[in-house]
C-alpha cells in the first residue's frame, strides 16, 4: 500500500481472498458502475475468473469463470461490456517467431455473464502473453505485455507496446519498450533475466503514472554479474527471487 507513486510502499495482512492457486491478478474500476473488478488465473493454465467488489475491496463477490484461457487482459467498457485480452498457446504465427503464444481477445457481454467463446485469432503476428490494456487520456488503446515468451531466450529485450484507436485493428508491436536491467532511484542498476506481467497505474484522467511489473533471475543480493551468458549460476532461487518492480512514467 502506498499514498503516492514514489512510496513509501507497506505490506499489508489482511485475510486470503482467493485459494493459493490463483495468480495474474489485475483489479480495473468500472466506468460505468464504479465497481472494482477482479480479474485472476484460478489454476496453473487458466481459466479466468472474475470478482466484482461494490465497496472498493472490502468485500468480494463469488468467483465466476468468465473464460477457459489465461493471462487476462480486461478493458472494462461504459456500457458494461469489455475486452478480454488473453494469451493463446499453439498459434501459427508468421515466420520467423521465437515461440507459439499469441495474444487474442474475448467479447464479455456484461459483468453478470461469462465472456464469449475465444477463437484463438491473434490480434497481430507477433508471439506475446501477459496482456495489459488501457485507454489514455486522448481515447487511444495501449497494449503492454510481454513480447519473448517461453521459447524466446534471451528475454532482456522483453517488453511489448502495441497501440489501437479502437481497440480492435492494432499496430505491429514495438519490441523492447522496457527491458531487464532495473534501474534503482539511487542511480544504481542491475540486469535480470525476464521483466514480465506488466500493468499500468493511471491517473483519474487517465494519463500513465507508473508501470507495475515482475522481475525474476536478478543477480544474489542484487549485486554481481549473472545472466543467460554464464547459465544464471550466480542467482538464488525459491521465494526471494521474485519482485514486484514500479517504474514512475514521466508523460
């Protein structure tokens, strides 16, 4: 919990809203309710499910599948209706691609209903999961996420940015838009293998004021060398050896 983008940041107990299995959470405010909704993985490839909280987070509505996928990327609508950005596995995508993971798209009719049945159509030919859309303040569709999937090593250039004026026809996307040399506020730097999930903070009119995203195979104590070059034997494993990495954007 934080007050403001450039911290402090608190770790908060609070009581475990969803089984151990869920993961790839994203919360996104509807525009036409006000609601906070909760968008997670509920097993180890899908599928979706959402939450609906009406008094912003403290309590929650029962779970409900809203899609067989995983990876969720919502864009929640003024009519009630939103897009559902999903990752696809098995996609013939054009040559040549690094992996078979594409990025496809749901139609959810209303937040009391399933979404429609994906097709698996990617939305542009280029391997991606880890979708995170949102709107600007000028109406325009953005679309980060990560751009070297699985097979893709290595992954320092990792970060995808597609952009869409409808939410529909999207750009060819723009590869490297972050990538996995974390640079600290004290001037400090360091390079880790994969940067991925990442997720946008914006301000009530909509302008960009933080990118949230994970880090994973940082050098021991970050500090050192390590990397795919000398097979990652400098880096420490279990559960310290992920974070949660918050970018301030200058827009």
């Amino acid at each position: 919990k934080a007050y403001d983008i450039d911290g402090p940041y608190m770790r908060l107990d609070s009581d475990v809203l969803l089984h151990p299995e869920h993961h790839n959470p994203t919360i996104h405010k509807s525009p036409q309710t006000g609601h906070w909704h909760l968008f997670s993985i509920s097993g180890p490839a899908g599928p979706i499910e959402r939450m609906v909280s009406t008094d912003e987070g403290k309590t929650w509505s029962i779970p409900m599948t809203v899609s067989p996928r995983q990876n969720p990327g919502p864009v929640l609508l003024p009519d009630g209706s939103a897009y559902l950005f999903y990752r696809a596995d098995g996609i013939d995508l054009p040559s040549p691609t690094c992996s078979d993971e594409g990025i496809a798209v749901q139609f959810c009719p209303s937040e009391s209903k399933p979404c429609n049945q994906p097709n698996d159509i990617p939305i542009f030919g280029h391997t991606g999961e880890d979708p995170s859309v949102f709107i600007d303040h000028r109406g325009n569709y953005h679309m980060m996420f990560n751009a070297l999937p699985y097979k893709c090593v290595p992954k320092h250039q990792q970060g995808g940015h597609a952009w869409s004026k409808d939410g529909v026809n999207w750009s060819t996307p723009r590869v490297g838009a972050f990538d996995t040399t974390i640079k600290f506020s004290d001037g400090t730097h360091v390079k880790c293998e994969r940067r991925e999930r990442p997720q946008m903070v914006l301000s009530e009119d909509g302008k960009p004021l933080a990118m949230v995203s994970a880090v994973t195979g940082c050098p021991k104590a970050l500090g050192g060398v390590a990397g795919y070059e000398n097979g990652g034997a400098q880096h420490y494993r279990g559960g310290d050896d992920s974070f949660t990495l918050v970018q301030k954007m200058f827009v």
